[in-house]
C-alpha cells in the first residue's frame, strides 16, 4: 500500500537570536496510509531539504523507526535572503526526485512539500497547508495541496492517485488527444487529483470537479488555480448532493463521468449510483443521439460491502467494458514477500438496449 508523510505538527522556523544566519527547522511528522488506520511498519530515512527554483539542498536527515507513530523533526537551516521563494521538502528519496505520477514509478512514500515562503519574510510558513508535488510526464509539476492533520476528507487517497497514473498511461487509448474537445465529471473529487490531470495533459478540456463537503470544494478550488492547464482547457468546481443530482445545473454533454475511492461507505453507495444514473441520463438527453458518457470508477477495496455498488450499477442497464487492477507499490510488502495491495479501474457504459431503473 502506499503511505503519505503528513504533519501533526506543521514545519516551523525559529530564528537564533545568537547567530541570525542560522534558523531551526521543527515539525512532527507521521507516515500513514490514506485513510490514517495504520503507520509505515518498517524503518526508512526521511531526508529533509530546501528547494529555490530548480536546486535542491538536503539539510539532513531523520529516521522513522518501526512501531513509531509519529517523528520529530529538528534541523539546523542556513537561510539567505533570496528573490525566488522557497520550500521545504520531506521525503524518503534519497536521491530528492519530485514524485511520479507514471504506472511503474509511482512512490510507495509520498513526499510532503510546505507551501512557498521568503527567507526575509518573517519566517512564516503556512500552518493549513501541506502539498503533495508530481511531475508529469510533459515536465509540468501537479501540485496538489492537502489540509494539514488528521482529517481524510481533504486527502489524497489511493485510488486517485492509481486512476491518475492509469489516465497519464491509457488516455490517449481512450480518447485520442485532439480528436475533440473532452469533458469530464468527476464525484466525490475532494483535492481534485483526478479531474485536474485530465485538464493537465488534455488540451481543449472541460472539467468539473464536485463534492458535497464545503471545505474539499475549497482545496480542489485552490489546486484548480494552480495547477498546469493544457491548451485551452477550462476547469470549474461546484458542490454536487448525492442525494439531491436533480439540483446540479448541467447544460452540456460529458465523455466521463468519474469516481475515485468513492465506494468505500456502504450508506452512500445507493445515491452514488442514482447520481450516476441520473448524470447519465441527462447527458444523453442534452446529447441528442450522441453516445453517452462513460463511467469510469477506481476503488481500493476495503469492505466485502463495495460490491453491493457494482450490482446496483449493473441493475440499472450499467455493463463493464474494461477492467485493469493496479498493484501500488510498497517496498515492505515486498521485502517481506507480502502480496502488493491493488486499485482496481473500472470503465462503465449503458447498454441502451437495457431498462433502466431509477
């Protein structure tokens, strides 16, 4: 599985009053899973460093022990006055390479970054904030800000960051890229990883990216500002009430509907599915004779419960056209000969022959 440094306590600078030129780096880290059930079960340095522009500095470095369940961090740091901002980064790369977001070099520790800061700039660094960074296979850089702490709501999960790879590998399979305009919806988007990969690397895309909880919306609001646009590509991001889809404004077609790690609450499963039905119905509609959207779902299994999502999917005229199963990486699992944990990629479509059934 993969596992996620986050901060308990955020990094903070203290300056020595002694030696001015010489500041402390603090933090409390943890290294999770996405779901903060269960911590890295083996040891691994977490190497720490400075980032301005394109260079990057390791300052030192901290090991996280088995059976630990959280680390402090504390880092003697020169700092000098420069015109280009800067961060911190935390990771467990020794070699301080920004994460991959390909199939077959995805990281089986996320690094955590803080948000850009000024050396002279009262030594402030972000306490809400902490970003997880991907390079693309274009050169851009996805950065994706979480909400610091223990919240799941407003975090990378794995199965986004699976269907994100799996898309960079396989989209131009699926819709070949220029061949027009693309647009996507994606559920339950909370940082809005999957929708804005689509904006990233699709020119000529519309994306809208929806959550129920006001505070996810906001953090995928501020990644969709940030983040690398492809040409031409628009993104907005809107709150979608599964158990109201009735009330979402939609005037357009979509070529996907998506989903990532969406299944995992059995109580919620029966309005995903109606707002997948009812999307899909409206879509077709607006789309006067054209095909409608596909379905495209990743799940990380966690509850036998999740299959009652497939069978009500299947109930109401929804057929399988594609399956793949990720294996995520994990360096322990494999050192001690444990079976990788998988994200598996479901692509959907209504068979129009089929009853549907509200």
């Amino acid at each position: 599985m993969v596992h996620y440094i986050r901060f308990l306590k955020p990094p903070r600078l203290i300056a020595n009053a002694k030696l001015p030129t010489r500041t402390s780096l603090t933090a409390l880290i943890t290294i999770t899973t996405d779901l903060g059930d269960a911590f890295y079960p083996g040891d691994v340095d977490v190497h720490v460093a400075l980032a301005e522009q394109d260079n990057v500095t390791s300052l030192g470095t901290v090991c996280w022990k088995s059976g630990m369940r959280c680390l402090r961090v504390e880092i003697q740091v020169a700092l000098h006055t420069s015109t280009y901002p800067a961060r911190f980064l935390f990771t467990c790369c020794e070699s301080l390479r920004m994460d991959s977001l390909q199939l077959g070099q995805l990281p089986d520790i996320v690094s955590a970054w803080t948000e850009d800061f000024h050396a002279d700039d009262d030594l402030k660094l972000d306490a809400d904030l902490i970003i997880r960074s991907f390079r693309l296979p274009n050169g851009q850089v996805l950065k994706i800000c979480e909400e610091n702490g223990e919240s799941i709501a407003r975090h990378i999960w794995d199965a986004g960051i699976g269907l994100a790879a799996w898309l960079i590998d396989y989209l131009p399979d699926l819709h070949p890229l220029g061949s027009k305009a693309l647009s996507v919806l994606e559920l339950g988007t909370g940082c809005g990883i999957v929708g804005l990969v689509f904006g990233s690397i699709v020119p000529h895309s519309w994306a809208v990216l929806t959550d129920l909880d006001d505070d996810a919306l906001r953090f995928a609001g501020i990644n969709a500002q940030r983040c690398p646009r492809a040409l031409d590509s628009t993104r907005e991001w809107r709150p979608l009430d599964w158990k109201d889809p009735q009330s979402f404004t939609l005037d357009r077609t979509l070529d996907f509907i998506v989903a990532s790690d969406c299944t995992y609450n059995s109580d919620s499963i029966p309005h995903l599915v109606h707002t997948i039905n009812e999307l899909e119905q409206r879509v077709t509609e607006l789309g006067d004779g054209v095909p409608g959207p596909k379905v495209l779902i990743s799940t990380k299994v966690r509850h036998p419960s999740e299959s009652m999502f497939f069978t009500l999917l299947k109930d109401h005229g929804f057929e399988k056209e594609e399956y793949t199963s990720i294996a995520m990486p994990d360096k322990y699992r494999q050192s001690t000969g444990q079976d990788l944990e998988t994200v598996d990629v479901y692509i959907f479509k209504r068979n129009t022959s089929a009853t549907s059934r509200s």
